[in-house]
C-alpha cells in the first residue's frame, strides 16, 4: 500500500495482483491492429457497438474496453424483457393500473 498528501487530502493507493498476459500483434496500414480472440470475448468487444477508448500515458499504450451495455445490464435489454417493458408501457397508457395509498390495500387487492 501506498499513502501519499494532496491538497490536504491523504490518498492510499493499493497494489492488487493482476493476471497478466502478453500478445503480441501486428500494426497493419493506417494503424489498424486486430485484439485476439480471446481477449475481444473475455471484454465484451465481439458485441455490436463495442468500442475501445486509446490512451498514452508514461511511453505506452492503453487500450480500455468501452461496451454499449454494461454486462450487469444486458438483461433488460433482452427481447423478452423489453416486450414486458413494452406490454406495461401500453398498460399504463391505456389506464390498465391501479394506485394504493397504503401497503395494506395493495397487499389485500393482490390476495383478491
């Protein structure tokens, strides 16, 4: 662990074991490189939208995965959600839902 002053503020900074591994790949006309298979699957990047944000920073290289939908996400974008989604939307607009001032009412509508 590190700990450092800034701005009156200390900072802790800590170490966490990565795994790690090294590809390497070959930089083709006008720049474009092509992410190993495995690595684009292990991100997300084989999804449609995936993007991957460049940064330089100290002499190197940093490639950061950017997904349109967040994997822990994913699920509300599937057909069937979205087709709930959809049938609760319709619902609402066409007056097919009820409000309860008190949890009790709400409680005793459902066991009717």
């Amino acid at each position: 662990m590190l700990a450092g002053r800034k701005a009156g503020f200390l900072h802790y900074r800590y170490t966490v074991p990565m795994k790690s591994e090294t590809n390497f790949v070959t930089v083709q006309s006008r720049g474009v490189i092509a992410i190993p298979t495995a690595i684009r699957r292990q991100f997300g990047l084989d999804r449609p939208g995936a993007q991957v944000e460049v940064i330089e920073r100290d002499g190197e290289i940093v490639l950061r995965p950017h997904v349109p939908v967040p994997s822990d996400q994913a699920w509300f974008w599937e057909k069937r959600w979205q087709k709930m989604e959809r049938e609760a939307d319709e619902a609402i607009a066409a007056g097919r839902v009820e409000s309860f001032e008190k949890v009790d009412e709400f409680l005793d509508d459902l066991d009717s």
